[in-house]
C-alpha cells in the first residue's frame, strides 16, 4: 500500500552558487569540506585549528554542536601530518563524544591546503 508522506524539505547554511555550508535534513546536519580560508593560516596544526573553528560555527548557525558529531571525513595533503592534525583534534573534540572518523591523504583543491574537514552531526529537535 502506498502512501504519500510529505518529504522533509531541507533547509540550507550559507549556501553558495556551488555548495551549501551544511544542510540540514532528516535529523542531520551535513558540513560540507572545509578548509582555512585564509592563505596565511602556515602548517597542519594551524589550519586545523582554524577549521574545526569554522565548524563549530556552522553547527551553532544549525543549532547544535560538537557533542553530537556523528561523523568526520579529514582529507590530509600528506598523511605524515596525522599528528600535528591529531594534535588539533584531539584538543578540540570531546572524548565522550568522538564521531567516526576517516582520515585519507588526498590532492586538495590549492597548493596552501594541508587539511580539509567535512562532518555530519545530530540536528538538535
């Protein structure tokens, strides 16, 4: 038996011309890739730091936080900086609460790239 359920429309953060910041739907918040915006942001560790700031800000625009991360994506230039980028991690997550985690090396999108972020978290109901 069929029956039509209203689908859930998704509601956008920051969206752009190409990407949205996040979107948010079924109950989550989607983060697309981040990176530090800023060219002068030096080192693996640096950029981290910057990026996971970003990331806070957009779960807080979508009214949740960093304790209800389900899962992170980090793309490394070199997968020798795991641990200056863990170093960054490690101070900025909550232990009781550490999503699921991927990290690969990867080309990024520009050469002053050492680090891109992408995450999913728990929308707060």
């Amino acid at each position: 038996m069929h029956r039509d359920v209203p689908a859930a429309i998704p509601s956008r953060i920051r969206p752009g011309a190409r990407k949205s910041e996040a979107v948010v739907a079924g109950g989550l918040v989607f983060i697309s890739g981040q990176v530090c915006p800023d060219a002068e942001c030096k080192g693996t560790e640096q950029q981290t730091v910057a990026i996971l700031a970003i990331i806070d800000q957009i779960l807080s625009e979508a009214g949740t936080d960093k304790s209800l991360l389900v899962s992170s994506t980090v793309w490394l230039r070199d997968i020798g900086e795991i641990a200056e980028m863990n170093r960054a991690w490690q101070a900025w997550v909550t232990p009781e609460n550490a999503p699921a985690r991927a990290t690969v090396q990867a080309t990024l999108g520009g050469p002053h790239y050492r680090i891109e972020i992408a995450a999913v978290a728990a929308a707060r109901t």
